[in-house]
C-alpha cells in the first residue's frame, strides 16, 4: 500500500481513547453492581427473555466497536514502520492467545473452587493478576543486560505462576480450567482474531469489508429466534448437531452479532480516516446518515426480534451500533474543539485499559481474603450507585498509579 494510503492512520485517534475510556469505566462501574441491591432496572443487564435494553447491555459491544475502531490505525502503523504482514500476522495471534488465556483463568472465578483446591477465589486472583503482569507487562526499553534478565526472570515467575493456577483448580462440579466459557477477554480475543485477520487480507478496501460486515448481520438474522406470537424459532433452524452451526462455533463467529460490532468499528474508522479527517461537516453527515439508517433498521428489525444482548438480537445490533457511532462522533468534535479536561480523570482507562480491566480483582480478592463486608448502608438505593462509581473511579487511579512504576500491560 502506497504512503498515502497508510498516512491518515499515522496520528494516533484520541476519540477512540475517549470513547474506550468511558466504555471501560462504564465496564467497572456496572461489574460491580453485584455487591449491591436496589440497582435501577435501567442501569442493568435485561434477562435472557426480557425485551428490554440496560445501559450494562451497551457496554460490551460498544468495546468491541472500539476495538474495531482501533484495528486499522493499529496495523497501518505497522505497515508505516515497514514491518511485515508476517510479522503483523504474528502479532495478532500473540495478542489474542493472550486475551484468550486470559479469559480462560477469570472464567473459572466465576464459580465456586472445590474443596480440594489449596487457596481460596481470593488467592486465586491475586496470583492470577500478578501472573498476567509479569507476563505481559510492557517493560521500560533498557540497554542493560542484567536488567533485560529480570524481565526475563519475571516473565518466567509470571508462567509458573498461571501454571500452578492451571494445574490446580478445580471447579465446585469438578470442571478443569478450560471447563468454562471464555469471559469478556476471551470473546475478545477471538473476535479480535477473526476480526484483524480479515482486515490483513483486505486493508482498508471498503468494497470487501462491508461483505464481511454484511455477511455477520445476515447470520445474526437467520440464527436469532423470532418473538414468541410470530412462532419463536429462528429463521434458519437446523436440528442439532449440524455443520453449519459447528463452524460458526469453531470460528467464534456464533450467530454473528458479536463480530458484527467490531467489523462495523472498523469500517465506520476508515470512513473517518480516509474520507472525512480531521472531523468535518462532511464526516458528522456521515455519521448521522449512519445513526439514522441503524435506528431505522433497529425499528424494523424490533417488530420482528425483541432487543436481548443475551441472545444477542438484529435489534440490539443496530441500537448498540447507532449508540456507538453517535459516541465517538461526539468524543472527535470534543476532541478537535479541546475540551478534554472532563477525560482526565478517566484517561488510564483509555490508554491501559486491560491493566484497568484486571485491578478490579485484586481488590475483590483482598475483600475475600480479610472477610471485609461493605456497611449495608452503603449498599442499597443511591448510596450504592455512588459506591460502584467511587470504586470505578478508585480503580483508575490505582491504574494511574501503577503506571507511573511502569505497571501497565500490554498486549
């Protein structure tokens, strides 16, 4: 690809820092509503059959359009430093074996450790985190030899650590450590996978992008069930087990919602890179084109779907994709205008937001190691909204903080 194609992804994209820093703040604050009671339904997660859309619905795929959004500055910058497509090619499978591997250990904390296991959830979280950042922190550069084998040395701790983690845990039921789903970065990382993958192969050529985009949509809608009065089965219902829908599950491409939103968040950042940068009136009449097609298509799609993230509808597709593009529209006139003072005091989250994502655990295990026990007065009503967002707010400083010693990882 010619320089002049690679050029408008040469300058790093704040917006997408900012709508990445407000979607993982969001993360925090929603993942913590567990320890509290009397959460407004509309700040929650709706239930597998319910018709309704929480704000803890919009967040993960809103992540996911962001990590869209990130995939074709992040590979065009490759290719600016002359770095190779095998290379490139490596990189991404490096990334997303880590998100996997990841996703893999906090899957298992969210069920019960057997009684034969020798530590608790809290010791299995601490040794857990503090394996994944001797593995995968991002090291200052050092000319120093024996600096560069501490790294190494600590990268060695770091496998033997997830190693002892791997080989003991055992689920209450008996279940091994890749007996559960994979979690948020797990179903990241396979995304991410499949998702840069194709954009190696295509570039920024909209022309074959859009298929793709349109391809996940399609199998979306043929694999969601239909609302209970119009017969409640899919469009395409093949009996089980059936090769069709083993593929899908073999690819992680499920019923295509999922990589849907970040093939969107590709496609919406190229439009932004190479057809209307810097923000202009040019990209906000795209972008609202845009918002008002995927609202429209929500709709229509409504009469026929209820809107689930659960089930992962065409209708939550295409509310969640509108919601998104209107963020990051948003976040790049702030950002051109220089009103980002209010993105202070959430920046970690979009500049170390997997270091933001893991810290949460840490301190839920020193709450299960020491048996501390929040005052029932701050658990309930708006008293328990504010302590989910001072803590989304702790975390992100304990992230600053961390960064500051060169704890910040990175894959």
């Amino acid at each position: 690809m010619h320089t002049d194609s690679i050029a408008p992804y040469s300058k790093r994209n704040a917006a997408i820092d900012l709508l990445r820093a407000l979607t993982m703040f969001t993360m925090i604050f929603v993942n913590d509503f567990w320890k509290i009671h009397d959460v407004p339904h509309w700040l929650e997660h709706a239930r597998w059959d319910e018709d309704f859309m929480g704000l803890a619905d919009v967040v993960f795929p809103c992540f996911l359009f962001a990590v869209g959004m990130s995939i074709p500055y992040a590979i065009e910058r490759r290719y600016a430093k002359g770095l190779s497509g095998e290379s490139t090619i490596k990189h991404i499978l490096s990334r997303s074996f880590a998100l996997i591997v990841m996703g893999a250990f906090i899957s298992n904390s969210e069920a019960r450790l057997s009684a034969e296991v020798p530590y608790s959830i809290g010791i299995y979280w601490i040794v857990m985190v503090v394996g994944f950042i001797c593995i995968w922190n991002q090291y200052p550069r050092t000319d120093s030899l024996r600096t560069r084998r501490i790294y190494i040395a600590l990268k060695v701790i770091g496998t033997v650590l997830l190693l002892y983690l791997a080989l003991t845990f055992r689920s209450e039921d008996g279940g091994n450590l890749f007996g559960a789903h994979w979690s948020i970065l797990g179903a990241i990382g396979w995304i991410y996978l499949l998702c840069a993958m194709i954009y190696v192969y295509t570039r920024d050529r909209l022309k074959y992008l859009v298929p793709w985009w349109i391809l996940f949509a399609v199998i979306c809608v043929l694999s969601s069930r239909l609302r209970p009065e119009l017969g409640g089965e899919a469009l395409l219902a093949l009996s089980e087990p059936n090769f069709y829908n083993s593929a899908l599950s073999t690819l992680h491409i499920d019923n295509g919602c999922l990589p849907a939103f970040t093939m969107g968040g590709i496609i919406f950042s190229i439009i932004g890179a190479r057809r209307a940068q810097p923000v202009t009136p040019r990209f906000t009449l795209y972008a609202a084109l845009a918002m008002v097609l995927f609202l429209l298509a929500g709709l229509l799609a409504h009469r026929y779907w209820i809107v689930s993230k659960i089930v992962a509808t065409p209708p939550w597709l295409c509310y969640v994709t509108a919601i998104a593009i209107a963020l990051y529209t948003l976040f790049a006139w702030v950002e051109r205008a220089g009103k980002t003072a209010w993105f202070n005091p959430i920046k970690p989250a979009g500049t170390a937001t997997l270091t933001t994502y893991l810290i949460p655990y840490l301190a839920y295990a020193l709450a299960d190691i020491t048996g501390y026990v929040l005052p029932d007065w701050f658990t309930h009503g708006i008293m328990g909204i504010v302590n989910c967002l001072a803590f989304a707010f702790v975390i992100i400083g304990v992230t600053w903080l961390l960064g500051k010693m060169h704890v910040k990882l990175k894959v």
